[in-house]
C-alpha cells in the first residue's frame, strides 16, 4: 500500500473494421485501466472525421452514464483516457483526450507519462504566440504535432518529427480524421501493446488486461520508439526511432501500478511480483510462523515469499473493497485515518504469530506505521516487514536539490519527506514499529523478468535516462507561481 506515491495514466485506442460499439469497447477497455487513474475520464469517437468527445472527473462509471455512452454515436475510431495528473492539476480542463483542431484537421490525443523538457518547450511555444488551455505536458505534445504536421504532408510523419524534440516518458494514442497512431518513446518508460479482435479490429492499450476486456488477442508490446499507424489499408509500423535510445522501462509498474493479471513486453507480471518475494526471502531469510501480504500490490510478493521460504502463506487483512486507495485521500492525516478503514486485520489468523509482512514500498513510513499498529493490536508476536522495492533514495545531483526523484509520470514527494533519504534500515524500523525491515535490492529488482530487462531506476538513487530539467512544471502537490507571473 504505496503512500504519496501515484499512478499514471492509462491510455486505450481501437481502430475497427467492422460495425463495432466502439464507445462500448472502450469504455470497457477504461474500465479494465481504472486501477491507473481514478481522478477523470474521457473518450473521444471519431466518425468518418467528426469527433463527439464525452470527459469528466471521476471514475469511468461516474463520467459515463448509458445514455452518454449512447450519445457519443457510432463511428470507425475511438480514444480513450484515465488520468491521474502527474504534470499540471487534476483542472477540469486538464481531462483527457485532448482535443485540438488546426489548419489540416482535427486530432484527438492521449498520453501516458511526462516530459522531462515539458517546460522548456512550453516556453518557446508560447514565446511564438501559442496559447495554451490546460497546464499539461500532454498540451504540449500536441502543439508540437500540429506544428509539424503544418510542414509535413501526413500525421505519422508529424509525430515522428515531433519525437526528435520532445524527452521524457510518452506513451501516446492519437486519433486523426483517418488514422489511429500509438507511439512509446524511445527510452519505452510506460507501457503500451496491441491486440487484433476476431473481426479484425485493432486495439492499443497501456495493459493487456484491457484487451482480454474487449476480447482482442495480444499480439505484442511497442518496441520504445516504435510508432504504429491504422487505416483502412491496414497496420503498419515505424521504426525510425527504434534503438536511439538504451531502454529504460519504469520497473514501479512490475512491482506496483500494473493488473497482476496483464502481461508487459512479454512478462507476466503476477510471476515478476512472485520473483520479488523470492528474492526477498533469500535477501532477507526469518523465523516466522506465517507470511501475509498488504493488499493488494504485496500479495503475489508475500507469495513467492512463501514459496521460497517454506513459511506458511496466510490471508492476514480484509480490504474494505468499496473505498478509494488511500492516497486518494486528500491530506496526510485523512490518509493514515483511512487505513483501519480499508484494512482489518484477521485477528484469528495473526494473533500469537511471528508474521512476516510484505509490502509493495515505503515511502514517508506513515502508512507502514499504521498497519504495524493494527497488526500489534490484533496480537501479533513479531513483525519481520519485507519491502518489495528498493528504498527510494532522492540523488542530490546539484545545489539546490530538485524538488522529486521522477520527471517521468511517477509522482514521488519531495526528497525531504521520503523516510529513506534521513534514516537508515534499522532506523525505519524503529520509526515504523516492526521487528525487522528487509529491502528488496537494487540489483535484484533488475532481474524480477528474469533477466536484465533495461530497467529505469532513478527513484531509488540511480542515475537519470535523460537530462535532468533545470525547471519543471510540476505543480502535483502544491500550487506555485512561476516567475514570469510573479514579475
């Protein structure tokens, strides 16, 4: 159970040949991604070049009634959105698709990640006039698309001069009047794969667990950089931006943000949580009775664990299923208060046990504390707490130190809250109330496919995959003035 660390996006595309319900199959399609974004939703639909485009806050099943669903009509392309900002705030005008008509069009853009030169390239479009509506780095990917697509004669060339331009995590699905076009960038930080249907339509989405939604067939993964293109002569693919770039994927979607059930270049990542808690039981051997997981990202680790170990794997929590996640609640004390909320322990299970304790991460060790004083109140003999990940530990890399350790979509706080950055191992244990605390190992988080896969692992104190920006425009967790508007 992350604490004040945050999910992405989720983006979805499909591309039918057939008289399919797109807005239907998308908005399943969404649903499947809810788990990436819980703040808003949107689809766009596009028929034969005339988009309708439905969005709101909320969950996919609040924005979208029936009766909206019907309105969004029929056509050949749909897009679709859930968002949790990353860059920019949760601003209404910050919902996704974004929509964007210019000289030789009309375009429909999704995007999951950030840009790392988000702000550099946010002033020099406006220093040239553009006006901007949202305070998204998504609005700036498609500023610099339309740009390029003025000078060059089709969408997929725009994009790809777009590429050698912008930095940082991008994965894209953009709807054209024509075409649907998916794109990862060349360093492939976030997700992104497509499926074929049995009638042939072709859908693109951040996980795999959205197209087993919509009943399509996995084919495979984006290469980072590929760019993928569909119309009505059919898939083609681009790989000009292919192999620029060491890959770099965000090893937090193994360990935490992706379904267990979805499967990631290739990788199932149910078995990459399994191998975590394997490396973490013999990293970080106990005498325990039981082994029990935090749900519900530290359940297949508290698995392997038991695997390994040959302790006794055991449901020790009941999870409140009709509560948001805790860090959706707004503020530091309402999300500790709302841990007991989500969480019971089973006392009859934990009670007079030496319990080994897995979780996903620790971050501030608020969230942590708590849980170890509702297992002490269930009776429990021991806490040995097992960590998944390694301690996220923010690179001082000048003076002064930037404000998060993630420029790419990962909204980590700032280096003076992380608990790892001030205390060591033995330290957080005693802050957070257990027996022992073992980290899983850096070394070992780049094997959790089962080889060294190129992982980015920035958080926890390794180097950056691109330049570091001077300026960001993150603005996440506190709203601030910039300079410009304070002259």
């Amino acid at each position: 159970m992350m604490n004040s660390i945050h999910e992405e996006c989720g983006v979805f595309g499909i591309y039918s040949t057939a008289d399919d319900d797109l807005a239907a199959l998308t908005y399943y399609g969404l649903y499947a991604l809810q788990h990436r974004g819980q703040e808003s939703a949107g689809i766009a639909l596009n028929d034969d070049g005339v988009f309708r485009c439905i969005k709101g806050e909320g969950l996919i099943s609040e924005v979208f009634s029936g009766e909206k669903l019907k309105s969004l009509g029929t056509g050949h392309i749909a897009v679709g959105h859930v968002r949790y900002a990353t860059t920019g705030s949760n601003a209404a005008q910050n919902i996704q698709p974004l929509l964007v008509n210019h000289h030789k069009g009309r375009m429909a853009l999704c995007h999951n990640g950030n840009l790392s030169n988000s702000y550099l390239l946010r002033t020099q479009l406006e220093e040239n006039g553009a006006i901007f509506h949202t305070t998204t780095d998504s609005e700036v990917i498609s500023y610099m698309v339309v740009q390029e697509r003025l000078r060059h004669g089709s969408i997929e060339n725009a994009v790809s001069a777009a590429m050698e331009s912008i930095e940082g995590a991008y994965s894209l699905v953009i709807c054209s009047p024509q075409k649907l076009i998916a794109v990862r960038d060349p360093h492939g930080f976030r997700p992104l794969c497509y499926g074929v249907t049995d009638n042939g339509s072709v859908v693109f989405a951040s996980e795999s667990c959205a197209l087993d939604a919509v009943g399509a067939k996995l084919v495979r993964d984006l290469r980072p950089g590929e760019m993928a293109i569909v119309d009505k002569n059919g898939l083609r693919f681009d790989t000009a931006h292919c192999d620029k770039e060491p890959k770099h994927f965000c090893v937090f979607e193994y360990i935490y943000f992706a379904r267990p059930d979805s499967v990631i270049d290739g990788a199932s990542v149910s078995q990459c949580r399994q191998r975590a808690g394997r490396f973490l039981a013999k990293e970080h051997p106990v005498d325990a009775d039981i082994v029990i997981g935090v749900p519900d990202s530290g359940l297949e680790a508290a698995i392997g664990y038991s695997y390994e170990s040959g302790i006794p794997y055991a449901i020790g929590f009941t999870k409140n299923k009709y509560i948001a996640r805790t860090f959706i609640t707004p503020g530091q004390g309402s999300r500790e208060a709302g841990v007991g909320i989500k969480l019971n322990p089973i006392r009859e299970i934990v009670k007079d046990k030496r319990v080994v304790l897995i979780d996903d991460s620790i971050v501030r060790g608020t969230t942590c504390r708590r849980i170890a004083e509702l297992l002490w109140q269930a009776g429990v003999k021991e806490i040995h707490m097992r960590v998944s990940a390694p301690p996220f530990i923010h690179m001082r890399v000048s003076a002064p130190p930037f404000v998060a350790p993630c420029y790419y979509g990962t909204d980590i706080d700032s280096a003076d809250v992380l608990i790892a950055n001030r205390m060591s191992t033995a330290e957080i244990a005693k802050e957070i109330g257990v027996t022992s605390l073992g980290y899983l190992s850096v070394e070992n988080v780049r094997l959790l496919t089962g080889t060294d896969s190129g992982f980015c692992t920035a958080c926890f104190g390794g180097s950056y995959p691109t330049a570091i920006p001077d300026k960001t425009a993150k603005n996440r967790f506190e709203t601030k003035i910039s300079e410009q508007q304070k002259g």
